[in-house]
C-alpha cells in the first residue's frame, strides 16, 4: 500500500499557491536528490518554453492544456535538482526540473545539501 506524507502535500499545496519555493532535500528509492521546490505552474511555464525552443510547438499546447488540469499535491516539483551519488560530481538530470510522484517520496528535509561541504 502506497502512503503519503501529509505535511509534505500541505507544503506542496502552499507553494502551488503562493508560488514562492524553497530548497528541500528529498529521497527516492535510496537516492537523494536536493533543489528548491517550486509551484507546478512554475514548472510547467519552464516545460513548455522548453518543448517549443525544441519546435515541439504542437505537443507544447497539448502539454499545456492537460497540465493546467494536474492535480496538484500529487506531485511535488523541484528546480536546479541535483541527484547525490558516489561521485564527486552531483548529477544533474536533463534540465534539472524534475517531477515527482509524492508517493515515491521516502523522506524529506527542508534545506539543500551543501555540495561543496560534502566533498
């Protein structure tokens, strides 16, 4: 049985509002992956400026339109996402917007991982 944290999704559902994030540390299946959490509208204005620099004009309104429909604490959206690993390097996924089903959610930490620290 899948559960959710509900502090988290009342947090989401704070900065999908107010649209003001902040930098939160997460884990998903054993990886931490740090950034600052923004609003889904955020996230979804960066995605869809992405999908047309690409000339994906046609999906991007698609995009667009079933995205204003999300719903919104099911999901908790991060920007400049760096996943920690082994390496000295934090990886950055694609464009380092990410999108993550809170339910994937293992725990969670208001704050960034000092990357520079950690080294």
């Amino acid at each position: 049985m899948t559960t959710t944290d509900g502090l988290l999704e009342r947090i989401i559902k704070r900065v999908n509002r107010d649209t003001d994030g902040f930098d939160i540390t997460i884990t998903v299946n054993g990886a931490v992956i740090t950034g600052q959490l923004i609003s889904r509208s955020v996230w979804l204005e960066v995605n869809i400026k992405l999908l047309n620099d690409v000339d994906k004009m046609l999906f991007a309104d698609e995009f667009a339109a079933e995205g204003g429909s999300l719903d919104n604490e099911q999901y908790l959206h991060l920007s400049e996402a760096k996943t920690l690993s082994g390496l000295e390097i934090p990886l950055t996924v694609g464009t380092g917007y990410l999108r993550i089903p809170t339910a994937s959610v293992d725990s969670w930490a208001i704050g960034r991982v000092d990357i520079q620290r950690a080294r």
